[in-house]
C-alpha cells in the first residue's frame, strides 16, 4: 500500500511564475515551501525593465491571474510600472513574500539520495523534494558584439538596467535595435531629447493596435460585477487561442494573411516620407519575426528629432556610433535595445541530475523539455515557461497557469506515494522533439528571416501548434508514454 508524504518545494525565482507557484502549492496543501530570488524585490521581467514606454503586448485583462482579476487596469495594455504595481498587489494579497527569501542567487542544484539539494552564492544550503523553476526567460541581457563598445566616453545603458535617475532632457541619445523595447522607447522619449538616432539592422513589420483608456465608469463596473471581468478574460484568450494562435503556426493561413495585410496598411498608411518608408519595410513576412505591437511608433520615427539610420554600425568611439559610410553620429546616451540571452532559462545554476548528468550535458546542443516543463534526467524539476513553449505574444501568464496543473498532477504522484520521483523519459521527449520540429516548419517563424525563435538549425524553439492543443495535451499527464515514475 502506498504511504501519503509531505512535499517540501523550492520556488527559483520570485516573477510572475514563482508568485503564482507560492499561491497554487498553498493551495494544493503544500505550504513547506522557499522561494529563493536573486534580486532584492519580486517581479521578474517588470523589476528589470524599466525603460520609457515598457509595456505588455498582450491585453492586460488577459496578462492577470484568473485568480485575481483586476480592475483597475488603465489601458487596454498597460503600461510596465503598473504591471509590477499590479503583481505587487497579488504577492501582498497573498501573503507570498513571507516564504521568499531576497538577495540569495541559486549557484548550484544537485540531485542526491532522491532529493534536491540547493546552494546560494552566499552559501545557504537547503533540500527539497521538488524543484519548480520560475526563472523566466527574459531577464539575461544581451549585448551586442561591436568594436569599441567599451569606448563610449557617454552613457551606456541596456533597456534592462535603466538608470532611473537618468535624465534624457536636451540629450542626444542613440538606440541600438529595433525590437519591442527600442520601439516602446523611441516614441516615448522623442518629445523630450535634443536628437535620436534609430539605428536599424533589421526592419520590424509593426502591428497596429489601439491603447484605449478604461474609463472610471467601465473601472466602476469592473469592481461591481466580477463577472465581467472573468467574461472578458474569456473573451480575449478565445480570441488568441482561436485567432492570432492559429494563424501563427500555419504560415498560409487566412488569418495570417489578414495579419500581414493589416500591418502592411499599417505602414502604407502612416509614414508618409516613401524613402523612409521603403527603409522602415521588412522584406521577410509579417509574423516570422515576434510581431511588434506599438500604436506610437511610426509617429515617433517621424518627428524632426528623429532618424532612421540603416547603414552598418562600423564601431563605437568616444563620441558616438560611427557608420559604414564613414560618419560620426554623436551621442550623449547610448541605450542597447538588444534584448536578452533566450536560451539561459535555468543557467547559470549549476544542475547535477541522476548519474551526474548536468543540464549543459543534456543542453550541449540547445535547451529542450518536454511540454517545456521537463527534461530526462532530472526527476522532480518542473520548468514553468521552458524551453519550446507558447512564447509568440501570449499570455504567458496564461502558459504558466496551464503548466501549474500539470505539474500539481505530477506531485500528486509523489504525495499520495505512488512515486519517488517523476521524470520525462527519453523515449517520450525524442518523439516530441522529432514531431515538434516538423511541425515548426509549417509556421510562419520558418519562412525565412533571422529571430530569436530560432536555434542553432535555424528550427523554430517554439509550441508550434496553437494553443488550445497546448492546453489539451497538459490537461493530463500520459503515465503510460510520457513519465517514468520511480
């Protein structure tokens, strides 16, 4: 007969994903628990980018907990303070930070005598029966790799580590990059810089998207009949799931074919310069790359402030950006928009699995999980939002909380005794991986343009399938194909 046990769990990371865990596992009956975050407040992705303009491109009613509707959103996507503001809120409704311990960086997992044993970089030492890594994907910085960088005798600053102190007023500032964060920026600042130079190695295709303000009597109605708020939630996740989800992974959908021709009106429509718009047109597909979301952003490139530089950076010097036609753009600020090293997730933390195998062991090639939760050879480690899930502008709130039940079904193996430990195999994630990539081919990230999507085979690392079939393959774990349960 199987004995019942107590579960003692260990949370990395203290963002969106591990406050929602600290919820979920308290209210499962797992309350011996540790969040252990690096940094010295929660909020993951929204603590560290703080740049003017930050936002969520995905509709705030849809980018909350279903647990906990909100509101008092203020726009339609609200802005990055509030979004922090807002998980402020849930974590204190909650009581979450009383199991969080601050300042204390995961160096090492090691999987000994059937559990987890953990080390801080300032030596804490702690075990656990499971691990769940909420370690989230957009908080490494990347750095662009350009002679000379180090030479800019201004301000450098990537958008994730923005000098809030730092006054941009009558300045002549440089932005590196073209994606959602120099595209947030540009326009926010425009007004207030002497000059801004957009230095553009890529043109982005920009999907137009109005930011309507809640009104206070729209806010009243929320907070009167929490109804609504759930019946809106609703709406906006079928309107993903069945929608943009759909379109996405099948590059000759009709619904692709609407997206692509709302972003080329778009452009058509809005800059009225034809030399800077045949310079702001991609000349891959819409969609191939992350769509960009901005209502602001072709007004902003367009202001007299403003340029659009698209020759080669040749080097940085002292001064500013120098070009491959020879010029000197001078710069006071220089902010790298380049975004983040996407294929960290649990690294830098040293994972020692069964047998000694080490997560770089078993990501030698490129990081994968199966589901993008687990990964062979590390029984007890649940990844929310790992490698190869539903990453292109959804709710990954949404993804999470779908990958919290998953995993509570998983640990109901190990309460109620039925197994030791529950891990992937690697029979089950082979066959994921071989069907996973040939569905990626039929998506509109292959057809032809360079992201971050992409790995090193130039395969799309994301779910390639919509996201109702995401929901309906984590609805139960498979024991018999998928698990080995020791």
């Amino acid at each position: 007969m199987s004995t019942p046990r107590d579960l003692r769990v260990i949370v990395i990371g203290a963002g969106m994903a591990g406050i929602l865990s600290v919820i979920r596992l308290r209210e499962i009956g797992l309350p011996d628990l540790t969040v252990y975050e690096k940094a010295d407040r929660l909020g993951g992705t929204w603590r560290e980018n703080r740049y003017p303009g930050v936002a969520c491109d995905v509709p705030s009613h849809l980018y909350s907990y279903t647990f906990a509707p909100n509101p008092e959103w203020t726009h339609r996507f609200s802005p990055g303070p509030e979004i922090q503001e807002y998980l402020e809120t849930v974590a204190t409704e909650y009581d979450v930070e009383r199991d969080v311990r601050y300042g204390e960086e995961v160096t090492e997992l090691s999987w000994m005598e059937g559990r987890w044993h953990l080390r801080t970089a300032s030596g804490i030492i702690d075990e656990a029966d499971v691990v769940i890594a909420a370690t989230g994907v957009l908080h490494h910085p990347s750095y662009p790799v350009i002679d000379g960088l180090d030479d800019f005798a201004g301000i450098t600053m990537h958008t994730a580590r923005w000098d809030d102190g730092l006054s941009l007023a009558g300045r002549r500032v440089g932005i590196i990059g073209t994606g959602s964060s120099a595209i947030q920026t540009l326009p926010t600042i425009v007004d207030e810089v002497a000059s801004v130079s957009l230095f553009q190695r890529t043109a982005q295709w920009v999907m137009p998207a109005d930011n309507p303000a809640y009104t206070e009597d729209e806010k009243a109605a929320f907070r009167d009949d929490p109804g609504l708020l759930h019946t809106l939630h609703e709406e906006i996740s079928e309107l993903f799931s069945n929608g943009f989800s759909n379109a996405v992974v099948d590059a000759d959908s009709e619904g692709m074919r609407m997206i692509e021709a709302a972003c080329l009106a778009n452009l058509e429509d809005s800059v009225a310069d034809p030399e800077l718009r045949e310079r702001l047109r991609p000349d891959y597909r819409a969609g191939c790359k992350r769509l960009v979301i901005s209502p602001t952003f072709y007004d902003g490139i367009q202001h007299p402030n403003a340029e659009l530089v698209t020759e080669d950076i040749e080097r940085i010097e002292p001064g500013g950006v120098r070009t491959a036609d020879g010029r000197l753009h001078e710069l006071d600020v220089l902010v790298l928009a380049t975004g983040f090293r996407v294929d960290r997730f649990l690294r830098p933390i040293e994972v020692i699995g069964v047998d000694g195998l080490t997560l770089d062991e078993a990501w030698a090639k490129r990081p994968n999980a199966y589901l993008s939760i687990s990964t062979p050879g590390f029984p007890n480690l649940f990844m929310l939002n790992g490698p190869n899930g539903p990453v292109g502008n959804f709710s990954l709130i949404e993804v999470a909380e779908v990958q919290f039940n998953y995993i509570s079904q998983l640990m109901d193996l190990l309460r109620d005794g039925r197994a030791g430990s529950v891990c992937v195999t690697g029979s089950a994630t082979e066959e994921f991986e071989e069907e996973r990539t040939i569905q990626a081919g039929n998506t509109v990230w292959a057809t032809g343009c360079n992201s971050w999507y992409l790995d090193d085979r130039g395969v799309p690392m994301a779910w390639p399938w919509n996201f109702q079939e995401y929901r309906d393959r984590l609805a139960r774990p498979d024991l018999a194909l998928d698990l080995l349960a020791d």
